[in-house]
C-alpha cells in the first residue's frame, strides 16, 4: 500500500525572466513584462508531496512535522522575501521560471527525503498558473 501525503507552504519572491546575451527588445519579445529590468514579484504556494508505504509502527509515510521543517529550512529561509536573480544562488546563471523553481525546490528536497519515497513539487505562481515537477 503506497500513500501520498502533501504539506503546503508559501514564500514571497521577486524575479526577472531574461536572458543575460539578449537585448531588453528581445527578452521583452518573448518573456513580456516578466523581463522588466526592475523585477516583479510572486506570492507562491507550494505543495510537497511524498509518496511511500506506511512506517508499520508509526503509520506515517513521513512525519508532516520533519517535512514542514524540511520545507522551511530548505525552501521558505532561502527563497522568501528574497530576489531570485540576485540572492539566491542557484538562480545567478538559471532563468527563474516556475519550472525552473520547482526543478530547485525538488532538488534541495529529493536529497533529505527516504529514498524508496517518491517526491512531487508543485508550484502555484499564480492561482491560475502552476507546474508540477516530480523528477522525471
């Protein structure tokens, strides 16, 4: 028997889509107001989700406490309230899409969790506009 279990957060960030070798003409042709040379701002949600077969003595697939601590060190201390261009350091050389965001998160993530549990971040940007990354 294989459960999912799911822990929600939220951060606040700023960031820019563009591309470095490009002209702010070009960067804004395919990124629009996204590329603003000022940046713009996000109230992401995100939703982790961890699947596995129950703990026989605890029933729990992961401790939600040691996965909303997990979150919190990992995601919400170096993402909120922060600049993604400037003050986090996986995003100097990357583009910080949503999907690039949610390949980070999942990164930072994959490497604390058990590793017969399968792992999915999802990442709303917007209510509207969301991705989903489970490392495939």
């Amino acid at each position: 028997m294989r459960i999912t279990v799911h822990r929600k957060a939220h951060f606040n960030a700023a960031h820019r889509l563009y591309r470095k070798d490009w002209d702010d003409d070009r960067n804004f042709e395919v990124f629009g107001k996204c590329s603003n040379p000022h940046y713009h701002g996000h109230n992401y949600e995100l939703i982790v989700s961890v699947t596995g077969e129950p703990n026989l003595e605890t029933g729990f697939v992961m401790d939600l406490k040691i996965l909303k601590e997990l979150i919190y060190d990992e995601v919400e201390e170096a993402f909120d309230h922060k600049n993604l261009n400037v003050e986090v350091p996986e995003f100097k050389e990357l583009i910080p899409t949503a999907e690039n965001i949610a390949v980070v998160i999942w990164n930072k993530l994959r490497t604390k969790i058990q590793e017969d549990h399968d792992l999915e971040v999802t990442l709303y940007e917007t209510p509207r506009n969301f991705v989903s990354y489970k490392g495939e």
